[in-house]
C-alpha cells in the first residue's frame, strides 16, 4: 500500500507540475493531463479513506493534533482542485469540443480558473510540507535502496569509503 502511495503520488505531483504551465505543455495536453489528473486524484482518495475517516471520527475531541491541520489543508486543497478542475472545464477549447460538448463563454470561469489554480498550488506545497518526512522515507525505501541493491549487483562489493589521513606534522 504504501509502495503504491508513493508511486501514485509522484505521478500526481508530476502531472500536476506538467499541468500547471499550459504555456510549456501545451492546451490540448494541459486539459486532457488535468482530466487524467482528476481520475488520479479520485484513487489517492479512496487509497487514503481509511485516514480520513479516522480523522473526521477524532476531529473535535482532540484540541490539536497534527492530523487536524492536515486534513484542513488537504479538505481545502480538495475544494480548490474541484473548483479548478470545474472551472477549467468551463474554460475548455479542446476536451469539451472532443467530447461534443459546448459552453457558453463567461470570463468569470476564467479568473475564478486562475485564482484557484494558484490556490492549488500553495496548498499542495504545504500539504508535500507537512507529509515530508514520509515523502523522504519513501523515496528512501523505494528508490534509494533498490538502486544501492542494483549498484552492488552490478559491481559485486559495496562502494567503501575513500579515508583521508590527515599528515602528521615533522617533528624537530
């Protein structure tokens, strides 16, 4: 489970990095990216159901807990995807015709596109902000260490450490 997470995570905050410049990538990618990146969103929610039940259960009986501002920040970083994702379908020049579908032009979508789009992206900051000590763990226990086995696979002894001694000064 938390091998997948990991994975699914860095596809998401990729794609979301890819997504987030339609100047770099592209309209069509872009949009058709952002579609596939509300489907994602979707498994890392039901991945991480359990913790949101938990935490709904205990979310006022405790004064505060670090659980607490998570799930604020990832309820409010959920709302403003919805709203991004909502309004940049509003906005869309290539998903919607593709699907034969037509909106009227309002450039309200545009500006509330805009907003929360950069909403989302504060809010994803501090949410990979407050969940970097599993980012760095997993990326420990997933990358790191499966490249360290391929590496002494590969050369049959673990690299050692290369030891400078210090020279000893002459004596007189």
């Amino acid at each position: 489970m938390n091998k997948t997470n990991f994975f699914l995570d860095t596809a998401i905050f990729g794609g979301f990095l890819a997504a987030l410049t339609p100047e770099l990538t592209g309209l069509p990618i872009h949009e058709w990216l952002s579609l596939a990146l509300a489907g994602t969103l979707i498994v890392h929610l039901l991945l991480h159901w359990n913790w949101i039940t938990a935490v709904l259960k205990t979310f006022f009986r405790k004064l505060f807990h670090l659980s607490r501002l998570k799930f604020a920040v990832d309820f409010l970083l959920l709302i403003s995807m919805v709203t991004v994702m909502v309004s940049g379908l509003m906005v869309s020049r290539v998903v919607l015709p593709v699907l034969g579908l037509t909106v009227t032009e309002n450039p309200v979508w545009e500006v509330l596109h805009s907003l929360s789009a950069e909403l989302v992206l504060w809010l994803a900051a501090l949410h990979v902000a407050l969940n970097w000590k599993w980012v760095v763990s997993a990326f420990k226990r997933y990358i790191l260490i499966p490249l360290r086995s391929v590496r002494l696979r590969a050369f049959g002894t673990q690299a050692q450490p290369v030891v400078v001694k210090a020279e000893t000064p002459h004596r007189r």
